[in-house]
C-alpha cells in the first residue's frame, strides 16, 4: 500500500470526516443554529502531506493529494479517500451501507504515488510495481455524544492490484475549542487495520521471483493485524460555520504488527515506526 494515500485517507478524514462534510470542513461545525443541509454539496481541496514514501519505508517524502469530494444530501458521498459509499441505514445514530475504494499503486523506482513531489526510496528496487487497486464492501458507524465519538468499521474485498481482504476500525472525537462559535476544532483518533493473506503478501511479502532480484529472503506473510495509530488535527473555521473554507493541520503515528514486520522487506529496508504531518485547505459550493 502506499503509504501516503493511506496516510492521507486516515488522517484528513479518518478523524474530523466521518460524516463526509466538505473537505476541512468537521462535523462539530455544525452548531449554534447551522444553515440548513443543502441537498448537494461539493467540496474542493488539496492537502500536502509529508510522510514515509511507502507503508514500511524508511525514507520520507512530500506529496499533495487533490481533494474532491461530492455529497448528496446525507445519503451519499463520492471522494478520493473515502470512496463511493451510500448511508442506506441513517437514523438513530447509526449508518450502514455499502462501499467502494480506490487504493493507489505503488512504483518500484520511486516507491511513491502519482502524487508524489519530492523525496523517494530506491528500497524496492526488484520488488515490482503495484498496479492501482479497487476495493469493494461496506461500513458500519455509530455516532455518540451528538456526534462528537464515532465509532466506524469498514470491511473490503480487493480487486486490481491486490485480491485480499481488509478491514479499517476507527474510534474518533471531534470537538470544539472554546465554544461553537470560536471557529476553531480538533479531532483525536485511534485506528487500526487488518489484511488478508493475499494482501499482506502484495505489499510486503517477499516471493521466489523478488527475492532473487533483491537479494531479500523469501518471506510470505499471513492474516491479522497490519497496523495500530493515533491521529490528531486542529482546525481553523474560515467564515461563518467554514462558508470560506477551512484549514487543517494533522498528524498521525502508526506501528506495523507483526504479521507484516515479519518480512524481510521491512526487517531490512523498512521500520515498524509509522509517523505523518500535513496540512489541507478546503472551499466548499452547495445547491439544492
């Protein structure tokens, strides 16, 4: 996987955005006599992260994400990191529905995403390219506290670049500093995710064929835990209620279980360490 895409997935919408609002743009926004939801939304970003080039790595780089995202009343949403998804369960707190991701390759020669800037990692050199992946399943969440404590969980199938089952579960609060009315917010989280064999394999096992090319031990690599972290964000409110837009600032740590530490590829060229900063402006335009 590359790691900033899911980096970037997690932080900018793993904590403040579980409600799909528009993009920097938290749920605890809403207050103090909101204007009405509009019956479509449409939220327009970008967001620099500064994180490991790829999930395991070492090395550091800049990427900048665009971030488009697309809500249909509170039934549906469309973005880059959170996918297609419809709340077809919406009421009491609760939302369930289906889902369907992207998940972005990753290059050998760089060990980046398209979205790379600068930096890079010669580390999987021999490993091969990860071709772009889909992924399609569904997600559960439940909102507490009015909304400030989520709890979420996702469970996909993959297709394309890798053909494993994994699942992301999420614990989140949202908030606002000094009142509803102070324009500013933060959001704490905690996460974790787990893979199958056949996608733990693809991204950080290491076969006969890429074994021979990089002089790496053959390691295959199980199911279970892939990885634990916290993340934390501070927003600032641009106009009333976010009109103008909002921005972000967020960072993130994770540590690699051992299912996948287990492989050469990590115990040679990668750390278990996992730690990510960035930043995200975000405007949003609504009609009904």
């Amino acid at each position: 996987m590359v790691r900033s895409s899911s980096v970037f997935a997690a932080l900018l919408f793993g904590t403040a955005a579980l409600a799909q609002p528009a993009p920097g743009v938290p749920q605890s926004a809403q207050g103090a006599r909101p204007p009405a939801q509009p019956t479509w939304v449409l939220g327009v970003g970008v967001a620099p992260l500064y994180t490991p080039i790829w999930q395991g790595s070492r090395d550091m780089g800049l990427s900048i994400f665009p971030d488009l995202r697309l809500n249909y009343r509170d039934d549906v949403f469309l973005s880059i990191p959170d996918g297609l998804g419809w709340n077809v369960v919406n009421r009491n707190g609760w939302k369930l529905g289906p889902l369907v991701k992207l998940r972005f390759g990753r290059r050998e020669s760089t060990g980046g995403s398209p979205f790379l800037v600068t930096g890079g990692s010669d580390a999987l050199l021999g490993m091969g390219d990860v071709g772009l992946a889909g992924e399609a399943g569904g997600f559960a969440q439940y909102s507490l506290a009015r909304g400030k404590l989520r709890l979420r969980a996702e469970v996909r199938q993959g297709f394309g670049g890798h053909e494993g089952l994994v699942a992301d579960t999420t614990l989140s609060w949202n908030d606002a500093l000094g009142g509803v009315r102070s324009g500013w917010r933060y959001g704490l989280g905690l996460r974790a995710a787990w893979g199958g064999r056949n996608f733990t394999n693809t991204y950080f096992g290491v076969n006969a064929e890429q074994a021979a090319n990089t002089g790496l031990a053959v390691t295959p690599t199980g199911d279970g835990l892939v990885s634990t972290g916290v993340t934390g964000s501070i927003t600032k409110l641009l106009g009333p209620f976010g009109r103008d837009g909002a921005v972000t600032v967020f960072v993130s740590h994770d540590r690699l279980g051992d299912v996948v530490m287990r492989s050469s590829l990590l115990q040679e060229r990668g750390q278990r360490g996992q730690t990510a900063v960035g930043l995200s402006y975000g405007y949003r335009f609504s009609w009904n």
